[in-house]
C-alpha cells in the first residue's frame, strides 16, 4: 500500500493541493497555512479524498484567514470534498469558486 501524501505547491493566486487531505497529510496543509499565504486561496481540483481531520484543517484554516481579515477560499472543490463538508454541516461556512 502507498503511503499518503498530499502535495502543496504555491502558485500567485492558490495553494495546489492534490491527493489525500486526512489524518496522515493534515499536518502538511495547516503546516502551509500557518504561513499566511497572501491570498487564503485553496485549489482542490486535484483532491481525491477527504476525512473529518481534512474538514478540521478547513476550518482551522479558515479561523486563520479571518484572523488576518481575510476569507478562505475553495476553489475546484471536488464532489469528496464538497461531501465531507455536508457531513460535517459545515459547508456554509466556506466561500466556493467553482
């Protein structure tokens, strides 16, 4: 079995992030959010799962993003994302370009 991973890649306007948001890569996406992006921009077109520690992430980083006076963005938000949200109930919360 291949182990985990999560791939951030900063761009002008978004952080990338491709693979698995869960228990495993979590870490890694607050990690990169704890850098206070310029923009609190988040493309996960290429996201292919995420659990409820990946939904604990989001709104952590969105507890971030509005300390700095900003909003968190989704972008390309995936239907395994958009379902951990709705699970969760949170999904209102977030601000969604698609």
């Amino acid at each position: 079995m291949n182990e985990p991973t999560i791939i951030i890649q900063r761009d002008a306007s978004a952080l990338r992030i491709s693979g698995r948001i869960d228990l495993h890569t979590s870490p890694l996406l607050l990690k990169a959010l704890r850098k206070k992006p310029r923009c609190y921009c988040l493309d996960l077109s290429d996201v292919s799962y995420m659990d409820s520690s990946g939904t604990a992430t989001l709104i952590e980083g969105l507890r971030m993003a509005r300390q700095d006076g900003q909003q968190l963005l989704l972008m390309h938000v995936p239907q395994a994302v958009q379902s951990a949200l709705q699970l969760a109930g949170v999904s209102e919360l977030f601000e969604v370009a698609n």
